[in-house]
C-alpha cells in the first residue's frame, strides 16, 4: 500500500472544530471528518482573531455596482473592518509557514473564495448580481494561488474534491522531496507521477521531466524551484476526461502485445463508454491494474495516477452505492 504524507491544512474554525459561527453554530462536514485521520489541520477563524465576539451581528462585502473597492462592514453597528481583517490575514500568512492547502467556509464575507454575495450599501438592498471574494479569502488567492485551495461547499461536489485531494497529497509529497535536498527524490518523485502528471498538462509533464533529468547539472535548489514553478502550474486546474483517455491508451500500449483480442476490444469499448460519459474511469483503471498485477510490471504499478491519495477518501455517489437508501422498503 502507498505510503502519503500529511499535508498541512488551514480550515475555517467553523467547519467541524468549533461553535464560532455568527450565530454561535458549527458547519458539519462528513468530507472534513473523513479526511481529519490524513492532514494535520490548523484551524482559524478570522473573524474571532480580529475581535468580533460569539455571537456577533453579521459581516456582509459592500461594493459599488461600478464595482470599485469592496469592504467589508458590520450592517448592525456601521463599523469598517476590511483594515484590521487584511492586516490579520497579512500576519497570519507571514507566520503561517509550509502549508499546502486550505478548505475555507463556502461564501462567508470574510473566507469565502467564490460566489460570495456583495451588496451596493450596509443597509438592507439586493445583492449585486457579480459575486464575490471575501476579505481574507483574497489575502489567501493572492498569497497561494497555486496550492490546494478550496470551499467546503464545492468540496460536495465529486470532481472538485477528486482534484482537490490529488493537488493536495502530490503539493505534500513534492514538499517532502524538497527538503531531502537529493537529485535522485526529485527523479522518483517525476518517475511515479510521470502518469499523473500526464493526465493534467502534457506540455508541462514533458518540461517536469526534462527540468529533472537536469542535464545542465545544476544545483538542486535551482533545480527544484524551476520543478516546484512547473508543478504547480501543471496542476492549476482539473484534468480533462480527454487527457485522462490519452493517458489510459498509453498505458494499454505496455500491455498491447500481451493481451488477447477480446481483451482489447472489451478495454477500447470501456474506453468509447467512458468519453460518451456512460460510465466513470473505474472500469478502464481497474482493468490496466489487473494486468499489472498480472505481468508484474513494477513501473506502473508505482504510478500514482492509480491511487493519488488515499484510497479510504475514495467515495462514490450513495445513489449509485449498494449501502444507500433501501428504496423497497
């Protein structure tokens, strides 16, 4: 079984830690229970850090419709609190040291990152039909924008957490490799997610391998900067289920001369269902894993584009799950 480390993540307060919402509540979140025995957390919530008591009277972003500089202010007492909100988020990312991801409250007004409402006035208006980014959920964007960043509410969605927790894990491991200060973790580490890496940016996993051959026999700093820069560009965005096809056709051409004719036409028709959208990518990733099983190739079997985290944060959706609602009941 692969081996993972624990990524370092920073997580609103809110969510499963503390009863520090406005309204004295605490958000539930069974992905955040699941992934707790796997990252080590570091809880926050700006909010409290800045002096807002619980409970308090709400926050809410107030911005011009010309959509000029937006504030962030108490409705309830008219006070201003953007200065003192960014000055906490600045101290708090200078000290925050190595981190690799952060799961903020969906559309809060000081960690929200997206689809957060703004209004024209404090007082009682309409929102503004633009969205969003909180006050310390910016300072977060700007300082990270290549890490592990995401909103407990998009994190429902299985795409956006499937993305998240491959980014997270891989940021993780590649830290690992950094500080071994060794050529030699920095080509494991491309040689294992070679797949991977393939299946998110081909350009860039062409450049990640040639940046790691270092031919021009460069330092390893210089060398892992110029890797860490890649990498994370690489990553800025989920794969395409066509990239991942291109990926599970190079795979199958290791085994193409091995493999009886019904064993390809029964792959290459799992492949055609999976790009018509009528089944997920299981069935082709457990087919290639039975033959690497099977004709021991040890090469693949260390790509992590099969297991990119750990396997007991895989779910699936619990309509299509056997433990699900007994509808015949």
């Amino acid at each position: 079984m692969r081996e993972f480390p624990k990524p370092k993540v920073v997580i609103s307060k809110c969510i499963e830690f503390d009863s520090c919402r406005y309204n004295g509540q605490m958000i539930a979140s069974d992905f955040v229970k699941s992934l707790a025995p796997y990252v080590d957390f570091m809880p926050v919530c700006p909010e409290v850090e800045i002096g807002l008591g619980v409970p308090r009277s709400s926050l809410r972003l107030v911005s011009s419709a010309e959509g000029g500089e937006t504030r962030l202010i108490q409705p309830a007492t008219g006070r201003d609190v953007t200065s003192v909100m960014q000055s906490f988020a600045a101290k708090f990312l200078d000290t925050l040291g190595e981190v690799d991801g952060f799961i903020l409250k969906a559309s809060s007004p000081s960690c929200g990152i997206k689809n957060t409402k703004a209004y024209p006035t404090a007082g009682k208006s309409a929102a503004l039909s633009r969205s969003a980014t909180g006050i310390f959920g910016a300072s977060v964007l700007a300082r990270h924008p290549d890490l592990a960043v995401e909103d407990e509410g998009r994190l429902r969605n299985p795409r956006v957490k499937e993305h998240f927790l491959a980014k997270l894990f891989t940021l993780a491991r590649f830290r690992e490799v950094e500080r071994s200060g060794s050529m030699g973790e920095l080509v494991r580490f491309q040689t294992e997610n070679k797949m991977l890496l393939m299946a998110y940016h081909q350009n860039e996993e062409r450049a990640l391998g040639n940046i790691a051959a270092n031919h021009d026999h460069r330092p390893f700093d210089e060398v892992v900067g110029d890797y860490g820069a890649h990498l994370r560009r690489a990553m800025c965005r989920a794969p395409r289920y066509t990239s991942n096809i291109n990926v599970l056709m190079h795979i199958l051409g290791y085994f193409k001369d091995r493999l009886s004719a019904a064993e390809k036409t029964m792959f290459l028709e799992n492949i055609q269902r999976y790009r018509d959208g009528k089944i997920t990518i299981c069935p082709n990733t457990t087919l290639l894993k039975s033959w690497i099983a099977r004709f021991e190739d040890d090469y693949l079997a260390r790509q992590t584009f099969f297991e990119p985290y750990p396997q007991d944060l895989m779910e699936i959706d619990p309509v299509v799950s056997h433990k699900g609602r007994d509808l015949w009941k």
